[in-house]
C-alpha cells in the first residue's frame, strides 16, 4: 500500500470514529471514537514517515469535482506529527472519561475525530476549494469542541471568540486564494500564478495569507482566542488541538508563504521574525503570570508560536537574501520546535486531565506533593515542563538552541537591516527562554513537588493505567528529539532541502554526532553528549555529597516562624510569579484589586489583561458595525437605484480593466 493510501486511511477512520462517538450508544462510543484516533494517527503516522523517507509526492482524486489530495516530504512531515499526537490522545481517551467532559464524554471523542480528519486534510488537499473547506471545517470542530465539550463556565464565550476570529481569517485566506487561483485551482497552479503579479499585489497577499494562518497559531495580535479556547475544551481534546490542529497553521505559512512564485521581498522575513520575536516574549510573559496549570499551558503555545515563526522569517530572510544555507538553518530551526512543541504541549494537557481528574483542580494554590501520589504523570509532565524551558538535553533545547544560531547568522546577509532585526529578535528570544524557566520551574515545583494544598490533593491516585502510559509515551518523545537530535534531522532531511534548494541537513551534521547551524566554522552541539556530562556532574555530587556527610542524620520540623507548619506557607504560584509581575508590569498589563466582602474579609486580586484582548475585538466590532449600517442605508428597494450601481460599478471596471488585467 503506498503511503498516499495509508493516509486515506487514516482520513477514513477519523469519519468512522466521528460517526461512531455520535450515534453508537453512550460509552461504546465515546471508546469507539477514541480508538479511531488512535488508529488514524497510527496509519497518519506511518504514512507521513513513509513520505519523509522516499522524499517523493504521490496524489489522487479528480480535478474536476475539486477533490484532490496529495502527501509529499513536506505535508509527510505535519501528517506525521498531528498523527503520532493523535495516538497518544487516543490512547488516554480510551482509559476512561476525565471530569472535564461533558456529559458522557463522547462529544469529546467526535470532536476529536473532526479535529483530526480537518487537520489532515487541511496537509493533504492539493485544492483550493477542498483546502478552504478543510480549513472551515477545522474551525467548525474548534467551536464545537470549546462551547459543547468542555464543563467550563466561560465556554460560550469562548467558542464565539475562537469562532469569530477563526472566520476572520478564513475571510482571509478565501480572498488570497480565490485572486491566486484564478488559471487553476490546484495549490501548485495557484502558487505559480503570483509569478505574474505586481509587487504591492503579492505584498497584499502575504498580508492575508499571514492574518489567514497566524490567527490558528497565535500569532501576535491575533492570539486571543487561544487561551480562552483551550481552557474551554476538554483537556484531552486541548491536547490535540494544542499538539496537532495547532501545526496546521505552520504548514499554511511553509506551503503557501514559501511557494508563492516570484522573489521574496526581504521585509516579509523581518516582519514575520519580528512578530515571531515579540510574540515569544510576550506569550510567556503571560504564562508565567497564570495562576492555573492549564492557561500558563495555553499561553506557553503562544511563546512557543513565535519561536517557531522567527525561524520561518530567519528562512524568508535567507530567501531573500540569496543565502540557501540560512533558508535551510531556518526551516530545520522551525520543524524542531514544532515537533518539540507538540510532544511536549500533548503531555502537559493530558496530565492536567489527569490532574483535574484526580486531584480536583489544575490550580496551582490547590496542588502540590502529586509526585509522591501521581509519580509516572508527574515524571511526564515535568520532562515536557523541562524541554519547554530548554533545558538539555530535551527536545525544546536542541530547537531554541538552533532559532538563537540562526539569528546570529545576520551578518552573513550584508544587510544592516537584517542585523539590526535579527540582533533584537535574538535578544527577545533569550529573554522569552530565560522566563520559560521561571514559567516551567512554576508548573513542575508549585503543581508537583512540596506539600498538598488541597485534601483533593492529598488523597490523589493515578487513574486508569492508560492515562500516564500516555503521557509517558509523549514523555518519552520529548526526551527522543533531544538525544537523537542528529537522527531526528536525518530523517526529516527531505522536506528541509526541498525548501532551501540545497543539501542543508547534511551540512548540519557532523562527527562525533553534533548539530551545527549548517554554516562550517561556527558553533557546535550534541544534546545527548550534554546529557551525558550532566548526569556525570550529578553522579560526581552524589558522591562527594556521600562521602562527606555527617554520620547521622536528624529530623526537625520545618521553621515557620515558630507558628505550626501549614501547606500554605510554603511558596505558592501567585507568590512565586509576583516579582515577574512586577518587572514585567507594563508588558502584561496588570490589573490589582482590593475589596471588602462579608465572607472573606478583604480580597486581594490580581489579573494580567492580553494587548488585543476582547476589548480590542470589540471596537473592531463595533467599527464593523458601523460600517455595515452605512452600506446598509444603500439598499433603497428602488430599481433604478441598483441600476445606477450596476453602471458605475461597470464604468470603473472599465477604467480599471488595463491595469487589472496584468495581475
């Protein structure tokens, strides 16, 4: 069976899970639609590593109903990824229902199986129309997964955030592709058609193209919707859509961006460098101010969105520039933090399914000590809490450490534009990994080391066996990225080089097995080497610490300032991000409060408020509106009106039509 088939068959288990969690009976399936995951990752998994390795594209379908799908190195790569985050949420979801579903739970499961079945045919449709029906369709299941699936209180609101936004940039990307498509209706053939167009056209069009997909990843200023969306939706289904819907919007930006024929102004890679930039400092900025485990989750994605975007702009700028090199350093820079990203956002929401489940919140003043009582879902979800900070030598390491090097390939481009751009980019993504820390260090010291602050806490248990088999698995990813980083590249060589042009990935590696940024001369890594040292420092402690003990050991209670020991004097997660709050005031916008209440005396709170908040959507709402009741006064009823339109409308096509037809 040839890989293209393998990946139909994954389509095609989707919409048998789909149907099955829909109209089967309650439990059965709610399984049912939950094993179609799983086995539809399975098959998408097999089929995107079988496209990776040939490096060759194979399509089927009929051109002329529009149907048309085709898997190549490239889309190999996402089907890949978005499969092997499907197994993994399929098998959790098979253990049993958590307590953030709604109902039965087999709302979640279909929602699942439709987010799925989009998000691959989102990779494969080599069609416009079946592209952008693929693309509606996905943020279809969004809402529905959001305002139906979930138990939280805010989901209303939040399926029609997460829908408006969604539909503002599908509006987007209708109009650049309907104007590209206008010879064919292939992806290719729309693609090759800006060849032919003007500078400022293809400009606008990368404007679209960019509101179309950066509104799926978060990107900066269209991010607003994330947070409240994957708070809402079940945290199995958030997995899913953080692990693998998510990465449907960076293919959008590498198929579409990247494709688009004629050369490549040097200001669309600063731009997207930038925003990248400024999104990843902002984002987790955000994260480590959060109070619950599952927002500072959210909002990590949105840190994680622009680290990935900056190493896309780094690939545009080298594009621009004529450096193949940097193309490449770029894109590989990219791909590793998608996968790094995905592995590590799967297993942090699926543990806090665990954790809502089992301890009753995924508040960090409500947790605490869950590594003694939840040791294989703590181990998990403090290794994904590690990569996310970059620690070695887990995957997020290897991918931050290759964005940083690439940025400081600037020089080679002659450009003081391009130094400038990347000199401050670099900087902001430092300073974004140096917060991760903070941020990560949050989730795995307050959420799962110290003292129960809760009795739901105290008396936590593992659930079924699946649920941390799960997040080990994804675990176990995390830590693969990091140590097989030069394999990992290896094998994802074939999509790397088709972008740049150039044998990129062989020029990456080198013996012993490090990675460097492609450029010979410069600096040099191993992630496993790293981990290796760093075991022998920890070993080389543990024995000195041994050797020079004291004989005996004593045991006292802890020093409270001579008051009995509670669980809530040990450091909690408002305390603990406070001075971060503080320094980061005007960047996170914080808001503090102070009230007098009958039952709890004074309450003090504090909230940090998103630039391009509700708010800001609103007032584009309301222009909207306003608009709208203008165009609306022109709709008298009156034939001879519409008329006159007609000739007006007609008079400047063809005073424009010159001009026009050169598009």
């Amino acid at each position: 069976m040839t890989s293209i088939n393998i990946a139909l068959v994954a389509l095609a288990l989707a919409i048998a899970g789909m149907l099955a969690a829909l109209f089967v009976s309650a439990a059965i399936g709610r399984a049912l639609g939950f094993l179609a995951v799983a086995l539809a990752g399975l098959a998408a998994l097999i089929a995107g590593v079988a496209a990776l390795v040939t490096g060759s594209a194979q399509a089927v379908g009929n051109v002329d109903l529009h149907v048309v799908v085709r898997l190549d190195a490239t889309s190999g790569f996402f089907v890949g990824i978005i499969g092997a985050i499907a197994i993994a949420v399929g098998l959790f979801g098979l253990g049993g229902r958590s307590s953030d579903e709604r109902r039965t739970g087999r709302t979640a499961a279909s929602t699942a199986c439709a987010i799925l079945l989009a998000s691959l045919l989102v990779c494969l449709a080599d069609d416009v129309f079946l592209f952008l029906f693929a693309w509606e369709l996905l943020a279809l299941a969004f809402y529905w997964a959001i305002t139906f699936a979930g138990t939280d209180e805010n989901a209303e609101l939040a399926g029609y955030f997460t829908l408006t936004l969604t539909h503002v940039a599908g509006a987007a990307l209708f109009v650049a592709l309907l104007v590209l498509a206008r010879n064919g209706t292939s992806v290719s053939g729309a693609l090759g058609a800006a060849q032919t167009m003007p500078e400022f056209a293809r400009g606008a069009i990368f404007v679209l193209l960019l509101i179309g997909f950066g509104a799926k990843i978060g990107l900066l200023p269209l991010q607003g919707w994330l947070p409240y969306g994957y708070r809402a939706a079940p945290s199995v289904v958030s997995a899913l859509m953080a692990g693998g819907a998510l990465n449907v919007g960076f293919y959008g930006i590498v198929r579409f961006v990247f494709g688009l024929g004629g050369g490549t102004p040097l200001w669309w890679g600063l731009l997207l460098a930038s925003l990248g930039a400024l999104g990843a400092i902002l984002g987790i900025a955000w994260a480590v101010a959060q109070r619950d485990a599952r927002t500072l989750a959210a909002y990590s994605s949105i840190e994680n969105s622009g680290v990935i975007v900056a190493g896309l702009g780094i690939a545009l700028v080298g594009k621009s520039v004529d450096l193949p090199l940097l193309v490449g350093v770029g894109v590989a820079s990219a791909f590793f933090q998608i996968a790094a990203h995905a592995f590590a956002k799967c297993t942090l929401f699926l543990a806090c399914a665990a954790l809502e489940s089992r301890a009753g919140s995924t508040d960090f003043d409500q947790l605490g000590g869950i590594a003694r009582r939840m040791p294989y879902t703590a181990a998990a979800a403090i290794a994904a809490a590690f990569s996310l900070a970059a620690i070695p030598p887990l995957g997020g390491f290897a991918s931050e450490w290759l964005t940083l090097e690439s940025f400081m390939q600037a020089f080679r481009s002659g450009n003081a534009a391009v130094d400038v751009t990347f000199a401050l980019c670099a900087a902001a993504i430092g300073v974004a990994a140096g917060l991760a820390v903070v941020a990560f260090v949050k989730f795995a010291g307050i959420g799962f080391l110290g003292a129960a602050r809760s009795a739901e806490a105290s008396e936590a248990r593992e659930g079924h066996f699946l649920w941390p088999f799960a997040s080990l698995l994804s675990a176990v990813a995390v830590f693969a990225l990091g140590i097989l980083a030069p394999q990992y590249l290896s094998l994802i060589a074939a999509p790397i080089d088709q972008l740049s042009g150039t044998s990129t990935v062989a020029s990456m590696l080198a013996a012993p097995p490090v990675v460097q940024p492609a450029f010979h001369g410069f600096s040099s890594v191993s992630p496993l080497g790293l981990g290796v040292l760093i075991l022998c420092f920890a070993l080389v402690f543990a024995i000195i610490a041994r050797l020079f003990a004291r004989p005996r050991l004593r045991s006292a209670e802890v020093w409270t300032s001579g008051e009995a020991y509670r669980s809530w004097t040990q450091y909690g997660g408002t305390g603990f991000a406070n001075p971060t709050r503080v320094i980061f005031d005007v960047g996170i916008r914080t808001v503090r409060s102070i009230e007098e209440t009958e039952d709890v005396g004074i309450r003090y709170e504090s909230k940090t408020r998103q630039f391009f908040d509700v708010a800001f959507y609103r007032w584009i709402a309301t222009a909207a509106l306003w608009i709208s009741s203008v165009v609306r006064r022109t709709q008298s009823g009156v034939i001879g009106t519409y008329l006159t339109y007609i000739l007006v409308f007609t008079i400047v096509l063809l005073v424009l039509y010159p001009s026009l037809r050169h598009w």
